[in-house]
C-alpha cells in the first residue's frame, strides 16, 4: 500500500478540486481529508457516515468556587497567564489562554482545580462513490489538529490493509502549519498544487522546503496556469531549479467551477473536457512512481 498527500501552500488554490478529479479515476484507492480545520471534501463526497468517533482534545482546568480559597497559588504558577481575578472577587481560568498544562491542578493546595478534555472533535469512516472515506470535523477554536490528522490517516492505512487497497490519498490541510507536518510524515509522495500568483508561489516555495525536510517526493501540479503567464514561467523555472517534476496543468475551466457547485469532480462532471484528461495523465504518472518508483517527468 503507498500512500501519497495533496497539498497547497495556501488555501484556494484548487486543492480540493484536483483531489476529488484524482479520486475519480484513482481505483483501488481509501480516501482521507486531513484538513480537519476546514474540512470540505465531504461536499464533493457526499459520503454515508458508518461510523462516528470523539476525538478528544487538549485539557483545560477550571476551578471549583465552592472549594477555592483565593489564595492566588494557582495564579503564580501559570506560565501562560490563563489564571485572572474576577472583579466581583475570585479567581476564573480562562479556557482560551490555559495550555493544559495541569500544573495549577498539582499545586492547588485545597484541590479546587481539576481538568478536562473537550469532547467537541469528530472523526468519521464513511463509505463513497469514490470508494472508503475518512474524514473529522474539528469543533470551533479546537487546538491538536496535527494528532487528529495523525489519527484519521492511521484509520486509513488500517482500511487500505483491511481491503486490500492499493493506495490512500490524503487531501492534505493548506499552508505549514503542524496539521501539513502531521499530514506529510511518513507518506510516499506528496503532489503540490500551485496556482500561479505572487502569494501562491511564496506559499509553495516553503511548503517545498518543509517536504524537501523530510526527504519525500515531491510532484507538482499548476492550477489555472493561464492567468497568470509571467508567474507561470517562474514557477516552472522553480521547479526545474529544484528538480520537481511538473505532472500536470490547468487552464481556467468554468467546467470546474460548475462540477464544484453541482457537488461532483471535474471528472465527473465534464469527463471528456481536456481538464479531466490532464486529471487522468497525472494520476497515472503518480501511480507509475508509487508502483515501481520510477522518477517521471512531464
Ligand atoms: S492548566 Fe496550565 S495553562 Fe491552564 S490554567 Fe493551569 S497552569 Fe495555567
Ligand atoms: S490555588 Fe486553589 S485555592 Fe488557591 S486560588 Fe487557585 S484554585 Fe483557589
């Protein structure tokens, strides 16, 4: 089983789009949206939830008024200053500033504090017409989305063992941040799609740079590489530079705009258009590479 992840150094920058044509024509494959922050691949999925699990989330302590004799103990020791002194008196924590940590649990002397772990985070095993799905839904301000990311892949990998499948594709979370990390570690390729602006290209260059740190294959993949030709030329210069191989490109296409209103891939939607067949090309392009490790180039 190979396991390869779509990514964006920014959000808008066709993603989701590519990822759901490559589901399209990608067989024998399970499926797995690691943008829990904004997850939006179900739309297109439409999928039949099976199964439903908390995912929980980092701790938070709050104090018990009824046992809390305001000596301030608790206050002192919080390095992230999430302890504060309400005006009618007492002491609150703010659940948006404490890190969890638990210390103040630990040196209340009356035991007034306790924590607990929000149960506000959902992962879920569906099935699709794409194939086995794996996705999460994060509650609102909800931090740890890089092990959530974590865990929804290792659900994925155990289905792709379980059904024999031959590939999971993760739809990866946008930008840098520790979900992108959570979600590269470990896979067998990663494609980077890149739209041609300024912003689009700066994102994709640190994001290459963060792939290229954990020694893992990188493809690329120009989303409407016609509104911009100046920028189209450097981001192809980039990628000979860094010796990226460029599986595949768009041009604007209102065919894609259209399949994503009517809830379905460009594929889909508008299958013998020359968008999907560039769609089929690079997947079969990664496939090759996935199967037999052959560097191909465009
Ligand atoms: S758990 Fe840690 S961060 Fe949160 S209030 Fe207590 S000491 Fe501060
Ligand atoms: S350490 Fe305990 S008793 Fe003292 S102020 Fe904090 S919660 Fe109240």
């Amino acid at each position: 089983m190979k396991e390869v992840t779509i990514l964006s150094g920014k959000g808008g920058a066709g993603k989701t789009s590519v990822t759901a044509a490559i589901a399209s024509v990608a067989e024998n494959a399970v499926f797995c949206d690691n943008d829990v922050d904004a997850a939006d691949l179900h739309l297109i999925f439409n999928p039949e939830v099976k199964e439903t699990h908390t995912f929980y989330g980092a701790w938070v302590a709050s104090i018990n008024e009824d046992k809390c004799t305001n000596c301030g103990i608790c206050k002192s020791h919080c390095h992230f200053d999430a302890i504060h002194y309400k005006e009618e008196g007492g002491l609150y924590i703010n659940p948006f500033q404490c890190e969890g940590c638990r210390l103040c649990e630990r040196v209340c002397p009356v035991g007034a504090i306790t924590s607990q772990r929000s149960e506000n985070n959902f992962w879920y095993v569906s099935d699709s017409r794409f194939g086995p799905f794996v996705h999460a839904k994060m509650g609102p301000g909800e931090e740890n989305s890089g092990k959530l990311v974590t865990e929804v892949r290792r659900k994925a990998r155990e289905i792709a063992k379980e059904t024999g499948a031959g590939f999971v594709i993760n739809d990866g979370p946008p930008g840098i941040g520790c979900s992108a990390i959570s979600s590269v570690t470990g896979t067998n390729a990663v494609l980077l799609v890149i739209e041609p602006t300024r912003s689009g290209l700066h994102d994709a260059q640190r994001l290459v740079e963060l792939v290229n740190s954990f020694s893992i294959p990188l493809f690329a993949f120009i989303n409407k590489d016609d509104i911009n030709a100046e920028v189209t030329r450097e981001i192809e210069d980039y990628l000979t530079q860094k010796d990226i191989p460029l599986l595949g490109r768009w041009g604007f296409d209102t065919n894609i705009v259209e399949s994503m209103i009517d809830k379905k891939s460009v594929v889909e939607y508008s299958p013998e258009s020359e968008t999907a067949r560039s769609v089929k090309s690079v997947w079969e392009q990664m496939k090759e590479f996935l199967e037999v490790g052959k560097v191909v180039s465009s």
